[in-house]
C-alpha cells in the first residue's frame, strides 16, 4: 500500500451508522474525516423482525450521505460491515441490496464474533504494546461483545444480544426510570450475560478497557461531574443511576455531557452496563480510543501489507478441524482453479483482474472444505459441510460470504436445484461448474490426466463446453460417463454444459 492511500470504514450499527477515512502513512493509518449519523435502524423492527420503510429509508439517506463524502474511493479502498440488526431482520436483503447501490459500495453483514475480533483489533492497536491481560467490552444498541486477548490478539470472542436500543425500547418504552424497572432491566441483561462468567472470569484478565457508543457517552456524563476523566468507576456508575432515578423520566434527565442523540437510548445503555460490571466484577472500565471501524481500516491495511488474510487461517483451522483429506482437497483446488481460469475472460483491466483474483480465492476456500461434512457422515456429506459452514464461528468472514461458500460447497456434487438460487450470477455459476468439474476429474482420489481437457464459456448463449478427445474417452470411462451425467443435471437451467468429444 503506497503512502497517501485513503482508506474508509463504515459501520452500520443499531444506533448509528458512522464513517472513518483514514490515510496510510507509513504503516499507520492517521484520521481524516468522520462521519456519525444517529440512524436508530434498530428501533425499526415489526412483531415478524421485519425492518419497517421509514428505518430503512432513514438509513439509505444517510448512506446517500456518506456516498458523496466517498466519491472518487475504488472499492478497494472502502469496506462496509453491518451488525446485530442487520443479522437479525428478515428482509435485511432488501436493505443491504439498495443500501449498495446508494452507497456505490458492497455492505458486509459480520457474524457477532468476528465484529468483536474487529472491535478487540481496533482498541489494540491504539494501546501500548505489552504483556497485560485485557479485557475489552462494546454495548452497542441491540448487542453486547465481549472479547480476551493480548497484544492484537483476540484469544475469545463473543456476541450477546442485549444492548442499549433494545433494552431502551422493552424496559423503559415511555423514558420513565423507577428502582422497578432499572431492576428488572439489569437483571435481564445479567441474565443474557450470564455464562460469560465461565468463559470471562476476573482471573482471566488485567485491565477492562470499554469501546464505543454507551460506555463513551457514560465516560463523558461522568467527567463533567467530576469523576476521573477516560474512566468508568462502579462508584460513578451508582451515582448516575441515582441521576436517573431522581429525574425519573429521561426527558426530564438534565446532565452535563448528555448528547440528544445519546438520550433516548441511556436507561438501557445504563442498565447493560451496570449489570455487566457487576456479574463481571469490573471495578474501574478503562475507556478505549479504537472501535470496530478502527478495526475494519487496520486489518484492510495487514491483508494489503503483509498479504494475509485471517479468512484463509479460518479455512485451515476448519479442515484441520474436522479432518479433512488434505492431498484430497488440493487436488480439487488446482484443477478447479486451472478450469476457472480456462472459463474467466482475458483482460488487462486492473478491475478485471482483480475480480478474477476473488474469485479465484474463493473457489479455492470452497475446495479445500467441500468434503468437511464427512466428519458428520458421508451420506449427503455435501448437506452437513453445508450446515457447518453456515453456523461455524468463522473468524475473517462476512455472513454473506459463508453463505455463498456453504452453498459452493452444497452444490459441488448431486441435483443443481436443491442451491436454491436463481443462477444469474455468472462469477457462481462459473465458481460451482468448476468445483463439480474438478471433482468428477479427481474421482478415483488421484491426480487426473487431464491435459487435453479443456473448458469454455459462450456468454451468448450461456454456454459451457468441456472438449476432449476420444482417445481420452475411451481411456477414462468412467470420468466421461460421469461428465455426461453432469451435461443432463445442467439441462433444466438457464446455463447448458456440454462434453465434446473431438
């Protein structure tokens, strides 16, 4: 990455969205502009965990917003991740979909503990580099994360739903603050939080330290009373729910520091958080600089500088893990990748070349894991390599990249209808006819003679072709009976594949 890149991160969170644009200088990343908007997309669900129009359209305003601040970005330079209410609305889809367009830039949805990962990356990397123990916590509106590691090393992450706009809207939907309800609102969340204690008990760590929107706003409230600045105290924490109670309604709260955008959501912000220091035994929160959009730009600038990518550790610890047949795998990926290549179109365009690279990456993921679900049982092994990449806690990966990964991986062998996708997608279409492709040529378990096999596309017509000799048929039987086979599973689809035999 040379110096001088701009790099821009922008979080889709329950209460606000934000945008980050940083410039890489010398390996560090030095603010330029930031963007927040208090969005409230959380408070938006129906009783079906649809997101009503006038949520989405507050945020597609905003992401309209941030586009004209993003004019000019390559896609390379931009990445945009979601959290816990895009993960839980039903037509997220329909969100994410136009919310790409206006952005001029594709939205990730991350699962809960690859946002803390990012969460834990973005506070370290603004920490002194040494040995302590930390313990990193972000209540953010309708998740908590929490997250152990050292250094920039996140050693246990973890996403509970329960956070400030939710709490907000089930315990106090009219503002009122009583000792009944702040009660019942903390013994709630405890009760979320509760086998945190087993996996972030207080021997695990030395130092708490706090992210983000409700334990930044807290800080705030507490300094301008008087309490140690960047520091939140049990002691504090007591004396602001005493604030509340007094005031007993949170319109009628009169604080210095309290932002409006900020009001709204304080009870349940409160509440989580006073009851996550008590099971946690948190005497004094440490608030952090970095959050999960510090998090995003840092690791944008470690995949570019040292050329690693923690989802392709991700991929090795699942095949490691659940045993699969390594010499297997690669056999696959190779001739996968070789008839890819054969398919993809020749162009010097950087942007062409790059979208051939992805692609050819993640065709290489698909491979190595097809055969995961073997460990489960080798009837429909495809079915249970499926289920277990789309529910694995897969660090580095967005939900929409393992679905499209489970899917690979669904469709690498067996009837093409079950994926359950419209195959318009040329780049799948193409990715899942070579994973199918390389693993009938490698059948016998065996590297395959296929140098006189060769694969072509026709994208007038939509049409793959396989042309072989009939020496070669006539050598390897079974391989062609297997390849005709795949010509007729193809029949019913708007793409047809054909074996050539010259």
């Amino acid at each position: 990455m040379n110096n001088g890149t701009f790099l821009a991160a922008i979080d889709l969170g329950s209460n606000s969205f934000r945008l980050e644009i940083g410039q890489y200088d010398h390996g560090q990343i030095q603010r330029v502009d930031y963007l927040k908007e208090t969005v409230r997309l959380g408070n938006g669900f129906d009783e079906e965990r649809n997101l009503s129009l006038q949520a989405m359209t507050r945020g597609w305003d905003c992401l309209a917003r941030f586009a004209e601040r993003l004019a000019g970005f390559s896609t390379a330079q931009v990445r945009a991740v979601a959290t816990q209410t895009l993960r839980e609305a039903k037509n997220r889809d329909e969100f994410i979909q136009r919310g790409s367009q206006i952005l001029g830039f594709p939205i990730e949805v991350i699962a809960g503990t690859e946002e803390a990962r990012l969460i834990y990356l973005g506070v370290a990397q603004l920490l002194p580099q040494n040995s302590e123990r930390r313990l990193v916590i972000d209540i953010g509106g309708r998740s908590t994360e929490l997250v152990l590691g050292h250094d920039l090393q996140a050693t246990q992450t973890a996403s509970y739903r329960v956070g400030s706009v939710a709490w907000s809207m089930k315990y106090f939907p009219n503002g009122e603050f009583t000792e009944a309800t702040l009660y019942r609102a903390e013994i709630a969340a405890q009760a979320v939080l509760d086998d945190a204690l087993t996996n972030y008990p207080r021997s695990a760590w030395d130092k708490a330290y706090g992210a983000s929107g409700t334990v930044a706003a807290v800080a705030v409230i507490l300094q301008q009373a008087g309490f140690p600045a960047g520091l939140i105290s049990r002691d504090g924490l007591n004396w602001l729910v005493k604030c509340l109670l007094r005031a007993g309604n949170v319109n009628l709260v009169a604080l210095e520091g309290l932002k409006d955008d900020r009001r709204a959501v304080l009870g349940g912000g409160v509440s989580v958080l006073h009851g996550l220091m008590k099971l946690l035994r948190i005497d004094t929160l440490h608030v952090a600089e970095g959050a999960l959009r510090h998090g995003v730009l840092l690791e944008m600038v470690e995949r570019d500088a040292h050329n690693t990518d923690a989802r392709d550790s991700s991929v090795q610890r699942l095949s490691q893990k659940f045993a699969v047949d390594g010499a297997q795998a690669q056999r696959v990926a190779r001739v996968a990748g070789r008839l890819l290549t054969q398919m993809l179109p020749t162009s010097p365009d950087a942007t062409s070349l790059e979208a051939a690279r992805i692609l050819q990456r993640k065709l290489g993921w698909a491979a190595t894991l097809h055969e995961i679900g073997m460990a489960i049982a080798s009837c429909d092994y495809h079915k249970h390599g499926a289920y277990i990449l789309q529910n694995a806690d897969t660090v580095g990966f967005s939900l929409p990249e393992l679905q499209r990964l489970g899917l690979l991986v669904l469709g690498h062998r067996g009837k093409l209808k079950k994926i359950g996708v419209d195959f318009e997608e040329v780049g799948f279409v193409m990715q899942l006819l070579a994973l199918r492709l390389a693993v009938i040529l490698c059948h016998a378990r065996q590297d395959p003679q296929d140098d006189g096999v060769s694969l072509s596309y026709t994208p007038t017509c939509q049409r793959y072709a396989l042309t072989t000799s009939s020496a070669w048929v006539t050598s390897y039987p079974q391989s062609a009976h297997l390849l005709r086979q795949e010509s007729l599973a193809w029949q019913r689809l708007p793409w047809r594949f054909d074996l050539l035999v010259q």
